[in-house]
C-alpha cells in the first residue's frame, strides 16, 4: 500500500541496496528447467520528503518491486546511482541473458525438440 511503498523509500535513501532478479527457462521437452539470477547495486541519494509525497500520490509506485521503476524515477531526475546493469534492476538481466541461454543450451542440447527447437 502507500504507507509501506513511502516506508520503503525513506528508507532506501542515502544508502544503498541490492537488487536480485531471477531466470527460469523452461523447456517442455524432457522437462527441463534452467535458472539463474543476477544482481545490481542501487544507490539513492538524498530524495526529499516531498518528492517521496508527491510519487506516493502520483500512484506510480503500484506494482513496482521497490516502490519505484528505474528509468521513470532516473528521468525523473531523482538522485539514483547503480553499478550493474540497469534491466537486471528494472526486471530482466539483458546483458547476461543472451550468453546464459547460449551456454545452457550447449550444456544440455536439446534432443528431439523438432524443427522449431525451442
């Protein structure tokens, strides 16, 4: 609710978190199931009480992990650092997920998958 998402982020400011964001693929086919995570360092500067008021109100925080989307509060202009790769934060590690698909399926080839493999 608004009251924990406004705890959260008072909270999380002038400090710094993890984000932790996991995979799972799965493949029907001999029923296969693959997984792994990443995760991103996130800093939040000194954000005043009533920037946090003003994004509580605003109804932006709903169904975000954190109270807050990264790109929206970044143009936003709040004072957000990271190290790590930014989609990992927003949800999904794009920069990691090419070569992990890549390499777990050349660990375990897929066997009778048909024409269209995956």
């Amino acid at each position: 609710d608004a009251e924990h998402a406004k705890w959260m982020l008072r909270a999380m400011r002038k400090r710094d978190h993890e984000v932790l964001t996991g995979v799972c693929l799965l493949v029907p086919i001999g029923q296969m199931r693959f997984m792994y995570s990443d995760s991103a360092k996130v800093m939040i500067g000194n954000l005043p009480d009533h920037e946090i008021e003003a994004y509580i109100t605003s109804g932006l925080w709903r169904g975000k992990a954190g109270a807050y989307n990264l790109e929206d509060r970044l143009n936003a202009g709040w004072p957000i650092s990271y190290v790590g790769d930014p989609a990992t934060i927003m949800g999904l590690p794009m920069q990691k997920l090419p070569t992990w698909i890549a390499q777990t399926l050349k660990e375990n080839p897929l066997r009778n998958a048909g024409p269209t493999g995956l």
